[in-house]
C-alpha cells in the first residue's frame, strides 16, 4: 500500500491515476501536510475507482475531517483512547497503529485482528513479527516505517503480515519532478509483490 505524503493538492489526482495504472488499487494519503484533507478530497471526487484512505490519523478531529472528505479507511500511527473512538466512531474501516505486544493485545481485546506495525523497522522489523506470530497468531498486520521495495518480499512471506506500506511508491524527488511515469513504474514492480 503506497503512503503518500503530498505537497501540492495539484498532485494528487495525478498520483492516484499513476498508481491506478501500474495495478495499485489502495492509497493511503497522509495527513502530514496542510494540503492533505483537500488532495483526499479531489482523489475522492476524481479517481473514484482507487480505494482512498486517510493515514497518520492522529486526532479524533483528524478522524471526522477525513471521513467528511471523503475517505473510505482510516490509518492510525498509534492507538490511544479518544483517536479509537473516533475511528470506531466513524464507521469506516480502520487500521490501527500498534508497536508493542501491550498495545496489539488490546487492540485484539477490542475486537481488531488487522492492524499497523509502526514504525517497523525501528521497532525490530521482521524478528519482531516473527517473535508475535506464536502468541498472537490471529493478528495480520501491516508493516510500515522503513519498508523498502527490497525489503518488502520478506515480510510479505510472513503468515502474520497480510500487506506492507511504504513511501517508496511516491518518492518525493518524483513528486517534486512531476515524474508521474515514475510513479506508474515502482507501482507496477510493487503489485508484483503482492502474495
């Protein structure tokens, strides 16, 4: 899954239709810049056959501006109380941020057997997961923070990882560059990683 992080509002209709053409079906467009609940919006209205979802949902504001700009899923980077609610609030499908046994364990008692390993690999990448999968093997998880194209294989061939995310799709120099055929291009070698 491509987590894109948008500069210009202009790109984003543009980044979704390259991903679309090289098999990518999920963005997940961050909410890290001013521009990114406007550019979900556009991919919304325009590019309506990608499955949109809003990333780095932070805030339970974050979670109602999201969806109101027409997201379909919501992405977490963590799971605190109130950005929970909101996400469970919302009605959408959400995939919540987890780095720790701690914090998966109570997602699972909350009902969520699919969540965000973040950040992979400053939290022990691949050992980590393979360390989860014994006690906790009714969890799938979806790795990101540091994933590479090079990487991406190997934690694919996980039994607890059912897809990773990563930036490597949309690499900012492309974006900066309006290198779209760039984009079309690392999205086709990505959907051939897909299990």
């Amino acid at each position: 899954m491509p987590v894109v992080v948008l500069d210009d509002v202009a790109d984003a209709v543009p980044v979704a239709q390259a991903l679309l053409a090289g098999g990518i079906r999920v963005i997940e467009l961050t909410l890290r810049t001013p521009v990114a609940l406007a550019a979900i919006a556009r991919v919304a209205s325009e590019v309506p056959e990608i499955v949109l979802g809003a990333g780095t949902v932070t805030t339970p504001e974050q979670a109602k501006q999201a969806t109101d700009a027409g997201a379909k899923f919501l992405v977490t980077p963590g799971s605190t109380e109130r950005v929970l609610e909101a996400a469970f609030g919302s009605g959408l499908p959400f995939l919540p941020g987890a780095g720790t046994v701690s914090e998966a364990m109570r997602l699972a008692e909350q009902g969520l057997t699919a969540l965000k390993f973040f950040p992979a690999e400053p939290s022990g990448g691949l050992a980590y997961l393979k360390a989860l999968a014994d006690p906790l093997p009714q969890l799938r998880f979806c790795p990101t923070g540091g994933i590479s194209a090079q990487s991406a294989p190997s934690y694919l061939a996980l039994s607890t990882v059912g897809c990773v995310g990563g930036s490597w799709l949309t690499p900012k120099d492309a974006l900066v560059a309006k290198d779209f055929d760039r984009v079309t291009a690392l999205a086709r070698e990505a959907a051939t990683l897909a299990r």
